[in-house]
C-alpha cells in the first residue's frame, strides 16, 4: 500500500521533516504491508525524514516478489512513487562510505553507508538505522559514524508518551486502507500490530482503548 492514496498527486514531503531525525529503512521494514506505509505516512505527518539508496529498495522489491504473489511491476511502481513523494531520501550511491565498515555484517555495508552518507549530506539530525536485524550492525561501530540503532517497535513505542493521538490517528487510517482495499482481512487493530511484531507499540495502543473506554463508562 502506498501512502496517502486517496489523493497521491497532492502529496509533498513537509518542509517540517527538514527538523526530523532521520531513519535509514532497512529492506525488512518495507517488506511489511503495515509497517511501511504507516511509517511513511508518518514521515508526511514531519516526524521524521525516511533515508534509502536504490539497492535497498531493488533488495524489498527482489524479496517481496520472491515471498508473495506481487507483481514486480507494481512493486515498482510502488518504488518510484515513493521517490516522488520524498525526492530527497534517496542518498544515491554509497559504496564509498562502506570503506570504514568493518563489524557491520557485509551483506547491510549499504544500509550502514546509507545513514553515514545522510549524515554528511546533512540530510537530517540526528540519523539511526531501523531494521529488525539489529545482531546485523555494530552499535559501537555506528556510533562512531554519529548513527543510532533501533528497530520500529521500541521506536514507536518511545515516541508513544509524546505522539500518542498521531500515531493512533495513522494506525487506524493504515489499517483501515488495509481493509478496504481487501490488502488484510478485517481484524482488531491490537492483533494486527501483534502480527507484525509490533509487540510494544500494540500495548501502548491496547491501554489507551482501555481508557477512554473507562473514561466513558464513567461518564
């Protein structure tokens, strides 16, 4: 599913993501139907600037259609809209930066690379990398390039206590384009972030029903 798709030709990234910290999308977070297009509308939301080269996206596009019955061609139409909606996330080509990667494991060099090369253009402040392969990458290696490492559910559910009524605002319009389009059958929402390993950001959304729930029983 691509973001905002009821009106893609209106869509710019925000002149705010300018501010945002950046997060280099690793293949494995593009591969999920929920995860990606609900952290992309989150970065048109301005909370933070989404960071790529080609060879991670030839990388989602290569296993998706390996994995599930997708046609390549849509798959890459996906690819190029999300270069237009964000021309300034692809960092283009960034073998150079790989040089000085030496306990980063060499098949994600180019994720790595990716955030070093966003740090030295600038691209945002400050830059980690979000991929669940964390035993991937080095943290202390990172860490010397100025990048972080998180994966997206101890991301999100960190940014909960101050974005709560944002995310749950782009969790129920993800899943409800989900169902809609017939992409996921209908299900609860608490279950579907469980699906998607979403473990923690799921009991963030979990406990906030819980309580308007109670706050309207009482009322």
């Amino acid at each position: 599913m691509l973001v905002n798709q009821a009106n893609p030709g209106s869509v710019t990234a925000s002149p705010v993501l300018q501010q945002a910290p950046g997060l280099v999308l690793d293949a494995c977070i593009l591969m999920s139907g929920l995860l990606r297009p609900l952290l992309l509308n989150l970065a048109h939301a301005g909370l933070f600037v989404p960071l790529w080269t080609d060879k991670i996206g030839q990388e989602w596009q290569r296993n998706a259609a390996r994995l599930w019955p997708i046609e390549p061609e849509l798959l890459k139409k996906e690819w190029q809209l999300m270069q237009e909606q964000f021309p300034h996330s692809n960092m283009g080509d960034v073998t150079e930066f790989e040089v000085d990667l030496r306990h980063t494991d060499r098949k994600d060099k180019h994720v790595a690379a990716t955030g070093i090369a966003g740090v030295a253009k600038h691209a945002a402040q400050p830059i980690s990398v979000l991929t669940w392969n964390l035993k991937d990458f080095s943290r202390s290696e990172l860490r010397k390039q100025q990048l972080g490492l998180i994966d997206p559910d101890r991301l999100l559910s960190q940014w909960w206590p101050t974005q709560s009524s944002l995310l749950q605002q782009h969790i129920n319009a993800t899943v409800e384009e989900l169902f809609s389009t017939g992409r996921r059958q209908s299900e609860p929402v608490v279950a579907m972030l469980k699906r998607d390993r979403l473990f923690r950001l799921a009991g963030c959304y979990d406990r906030l029903l819980q309580q308007r729930a109670s706050i309207d029983a009482k009322s």
